[in-house]
C-alpha cells in the first residue's frame, strides 16, 4: 500500500483538493493533505484544533443529510458528491463537494477517508443560472398569456365583422379582414409553438439529479406569476412551509412541469379567477396541489389526459392551441422523479392537479 501511495503522493499533495484519514472511534484526523491550506487558509498542522470550527459552521440539515448518506452507505462503498454549505465569518455560504468511505479495520475501528473540494464558485454561478432559467420560463408563460389575448380578441372580431357584412364588402375588404384574421392565427401558433418547443427540448435533456430545498425554490418559481397577478387577471398564490424541504430534483425538469400545470390552469381559467399552488410535507414524501377555478375537464377526457397525442387536448379560452404531447412529459418527468401525479375535476368549477414526489432527509 505503501508503494502505490509514492506513486499517488504528488497527485494528492499538489492538489487543491482535500484529502483526509479520519478514525471515526477516536474522533481524530489521522492524515490531512496540503491542500487543506488552499481550502482554509490555515496550515495542515492546525487540523485538529480546526474541526470542531469547521463541524460548527457546517449547516445543520448538510450535517444530518451527510450522516444519513454515510450510514446508508455499505463498507468500503464511496459515498459520492455529497454537497454541503459552510458558513463564512463574513456571512456568506462556502459550497464544498465531498466524496468519503468508511474502511472497516482488521483491528476492529473504522477510518473514514474522503476527498473535499471546494465549488463555491462554481455552485454561486449554478444557482444563479437555475434563478434566471426559472424566472425566464414563467416570463414566457406570462407573456404568452398577455400576447395570446388581444390577438384571439382581433381574429374573434375579425371573424364576427366578416360574418355580419357578408356580401356587403369589397373584394378589398374582405382580403384585408382575411388577412388580419390569418396573421392573428399565425401569431397565436407562434406563440404557443415558441413556449411549447421550449418545455419539449428541455424535457428531452439528460437528467442532471442535485439536492434542493424544495420550498425555496418554488418560491423563485411562483415569484413572477405573482408579480404579474394584474397583468394576468388571475390571482396566483403559494402556500407553502417556512422551513427547508428537500428532495432530490433535475431542477431544469421539475421546473417545466410546474410552469407547464400553471400554464394549463391559466389557459382554462376565466379572468378574475384563481390559481392557488400549496406545497405540503408528508414525511417521506412532497406533495404539490395546483387548484384552478376553470372550466374544468369533462369526465370522459379525464382517464386519457396524461396519454402521448392525447384527444383530451383542448384549445385554451383565449384560442392557445395544445401539441397533446404535455401532460404526457409532465407525468414520464413526474415517475422519473418516482413520483406519481393524478387529478380530479368537475366541469365549470375548475381542476385539482396533484404529484408527490420522495423526500430527503431534513
């Protein structure tokens, strides 16, 4: 062992990396490299006066989420990127990546060895981007509602004058009226294509799994539709816990279904209703509840909703056309989360979507 070590040794100690030998029975660090410098600022030598600093700064719920993962974790099976929040004497968040295993010793103790990086960087720039994608894709979803209006309102008007003055307008007149009905259509179409290209390509992306507290992110999400509550002329609300909840998410994805079920809800739901988003915490598991006060979906439709080229799929109130491909995507991305997603509906007093999803450990 002593021979491979030689062989790795300018590796580990040239790296800004962490590595470290902990004895778990005594409670001391046995071997700590170089880089512990870069990552703390202290030398190697202070580390055991360090820790019990470095353990008290360490998040609580990183704390609890790190012993869960270790203990689930067979002997000699690597615990990997476990990712965990330290707190800063200057108030901000350092972000560290640690990967560990436990090696049972013939000795009867156990060593815990383990790599530490930090990524703080990298995660600052990560959050930002999920925050700007987020508020990017409710933008759209508004927007669409706020475009789509006034043009399902020309191309309705456009159809009812063309109706009305039948064969009392110029051959001019008509071609302009047909023409302004068409290019409302067309809008309309570019609209929703636009919106819907954009859930259908991210939809088809790899999965990218992380842990995230679950409640604060769907704050950032419900954040614009909010905000746009007058632009909209739908009320939407969140209730939701005050602390932390964390589940295990491809945030990208999970974000599209959301926007999608809020999209559908405003799609079917008269101006001066409500759409009312609730998180609840069931233990082991979250549960979102998306209520509208719409039309609702006829009982007949709603056994086929969630099928590919549903014929469940309707034109929105304000003409927004449908692919039949999205509650299709919204419940294979829901099961890929092993989760499940189910609704319940009465005609002309609105929808209930629901999907749960497994938790993590606080």
């Amino acid at each position: 062992m002593s021979t491979y070590y030689s062989f790795l040794r300018p590796l580990i100690e040239g790296s800004h990396a962490v590595y470290f030998v902990y004895h778990l029975q005594e409670q001391r660090v046995l071997y700590v490299s170089a880089g512990y410098e870069d990552l703390t600022g202290d030398p190697a030598s202070h580390i055991a006066e360090d820790l019990p600093f470095w353990l008290e700064r360490l998040h609580p719920d990183d704390r609890h989420y790190l012993r869960h993962r270790l203990a689930e974790a067979a002997p000699g099976e690597v615990v990997q990127n476990v990712e965990l929040r330290l707190a800063r004497p200057d108030d901000r968040t350092q972000w560290l990546r640690l990967s560990a295993c436990q090696l049972p010793q013939p000795e009867g103790h156990t060593l815990l060895s383990g790599r530490l990086e930090d990524i703080t960087r990298a995660k600052e720039m990560d959050i930002n981007s999920q925050k700007f994608n987020t508020k990017k894709n409710a933008t759209l979803e508004i927007l669409s509602h706020d475009l789509t209006t006034p043009l399902v309102l020309i191309q309705q008007l456009t159809e009812q004058l063309t109706e009305e003055m039948d064969g009392a307008l110029t051959p001019t007149t008509q071609h302009l009226l047909h023409l302004m009905e068409r290019t409302s259509r067309q809008g309309l179409n570019l609209i929703r294509d636009f919106v819907d290209n954009e859930f259908l390509e991210s939809a088809n992306v790899l999965l990218k799994w992380e842990r995230a507290d679950f409640v604060a992110w769907m704050r950032t999400t419900l954040e614009e539709y909010e905000r746009a509550t007058q632009h909209l002329h739908i009320l939407v609300t969140l209730e939701a816990p005050a602390g932390p909840l964390y589940a295990r998410l491809d945030i990208n994805k999970f974000q599209q279904v959301i926007n999608n079920l809020l999209s559908n809800a405003l799609k079917f739901t008269p101006d001066g209703g409500r759409v009312e988003v609730r998180v609840e915490d069931l233990g082991n598991s979250l549960r979102v509840i998306i209520t509208d006060t719409g039309i609702g979906i006829p009982s007949q439709l709603q056994p086929v909703l969630f099928d590919k080229f549903t014929p469940a799929r309707r034109p929105g109130l304000r003409g927004e056309k449908t692919t039949g491909l999205g509650m299709s995507v919204i419940k294979t991305i829901v099961e890929l989360h092993e989760g499940r997603i189910w609704l319940e509906s009465t005609e002309g007093k609105g929808t209930t979507f629901t999907l749960e999803i497994p938790a993590l450990p606080a």
